[in-house]
C-alpha cells in the first residue's frame, strides 16, 4: 500500500489524496499507480459513484517528478516509441478518467502545477480553496504542456488564457474560475469539508442520470445547436419513460421538511 497517495472510500466516495508533502506533491509513478486503481474501481464497481482527487500540505502539486532527469528522453529513441511510452502513462489514463460516466472532483488547495492542471481538465468538476495558484511551468524545461496542459485547457478556457499558462505565467483561484477552469472556491478552513459533500450530495444523485449529463455535455460541446436538441431528447427518452416516481417522493419530502 502506497503511503505517497492514500486511498479511502467514504458513502460512495473513492478518495485519493496526494501525500508527498516533502516534495510538495511531486507525482511519480507510485501515485499515478494508487491513481490508476481508484479510476478502474470508479469504471468496474458499482458502489463506487465519485471520485475525489485532493492533496495535503502546501502544494496540491509541484507537477511531475522530474528530479534527477537532465533529459526527457535517450536521444538514441526512436519517435514512434517516445510518443507510445508518453501516451501509455498519462494520455490513456486521463481520456479513461474522461470516458468513465461517473463524476471525477479535484479539489485543489495552493499550488497546483504542471501535470496537476492537465490531470484538472480530464475531471468533470474542479473546486479550489482561496490559497490555490494554476502554472504550467513546462517551458521552462523545453518542453511544452502536453498532457493535456495545451489540448484540454484550450477547449475549456479558451486560447488567451492557455497561451498564457503555456507561456508560462500563473493566475490565482478567481481568475481561474473567471475563465471557467474552476466551478467553485471556498475558504481553506472549511474547504477539504465542502469538496467532501459536494461528493457525497453527487453520490446520492442518480448514477445514470449523472452518466447521461456526462456524455450530453461532452457531445454537445463539439456540436451545433440543432444536434445537441437531438441529443438531449435522444438520451432523456428513456429516463422518461422509466418510473421515476421514488425519486419524485424522495424530491417532494425534501420539499416539505423545509
């Protein structure tokens, strides 16, 4: 068991939490791996319905392990197996944590860098605490952000805002949500607390129903308006012609105790 990222499932939760802080959180392959599992337990087993991806100490993340590296890669290599060895790592692992039509939470406390904003991107919903700082400091090793640092954060952010990351500068936790990298900031007092039950009250929701927003969304970001009607008749004719009539009592008596 990996004390480098814990792992815990609370009410449905699955919770991994970045426990490094001596190297701020730098992520090595140690934790991608916990990572990794929390992600298949997300895609293969029912009772698991969220997943929580959060940190301690200063950092949420420094970014990548690269200490020691004065090279990315043998200069000997050839091309074809530097872009097999990148993909197999962290492309197929972040398009998995986007596939899986269940929701994926960062919750993001100081600095966050690196490959902790292009693992951010892959997840449905991203929250900060006040204290929390986005970089992609890549540029400054020659290389740029590509793990989804420049494909994912333009397509949610837009072209200023990624150039301006990808050039390396930072924004801080307002203008992140500004440019619709994050949905929510609380305070850092009471912030691990929020991003829990925002969790919980996602893990209490109808999981196919949470399914179905997921696939609409993503569908209907790439698509004009009059397909993305089709698609939201398409995916809700079946959730209207179900009986939905517990989850309308379970609605109507949270109604009433109010």
């Amino acid at each position: 068991m990996s004390q480098l990222a814990l792992r815990e499932d609370i009410d449905g939760v699955a919770i991994v939490t970045w426990n490094r802080p001596d190297k701020l959180n730098a992520i090595n392959e140690e934790m991608l791996a916990v990572l990794r599992q929390a992600i298949e337990d997300l895609r293969d087993r029912d009772e698991v319905r969220v997943l929580l991806i959060r940190g301690q100490g200063r950092f949420f993340t420094a970014g990548m392990d690269i200490s020691g590296k004065r090279t990315m890669v043998e200069s000997k290599t050839l091309m074809m197996n530097v872009r097999r060895d990148y993909r197999i790592p962290l492309h197929m692992l972040f398009d998995e944590m986007e596939a899986i039509e269940k929701p994926v939470v960062m919750a993001i406390h100081g600095v966050c860098l690196g490959v902790g904003v292009e693992m951010g991107g892959a997840c449905d919903l991203r929250v900060a605490a006040e204290s929390a700082r986005f970089g992609l400091p890549e540029v400054d090793i020659g290389v740029i952000a590509g793990s989804g640092g420049t494909s994912r954060f333009t397509r949610l952010c837009g072209p200023g805002f990624a150039k301006w990351l990808g050039m390396g500068e930072q924004i801080d936790a307002r203008t992140a949500m500004a440019a619709g990298f994050i949905q929510a900031i609380w305070p850092d007092a009471t912030f691990q607390d929020e991003a829990l039950a925002l969790c919980k009250r996602l893990a209490d929701r109808p999981a196919d129903v949470l399914g179905a927003v997921k696939v609409a969304v993503d569908l209907c970001k790439d698509l004009d308006r009059q397909s993305g009607r089709i698609v939201e008749r398409v995916l809700n004719t079946p959730l209207l012609m179900r009986d939905n009539s517990a989850l309308v009592e379970k609605v109507l008596g949270r109604k009433k105790k109010k």
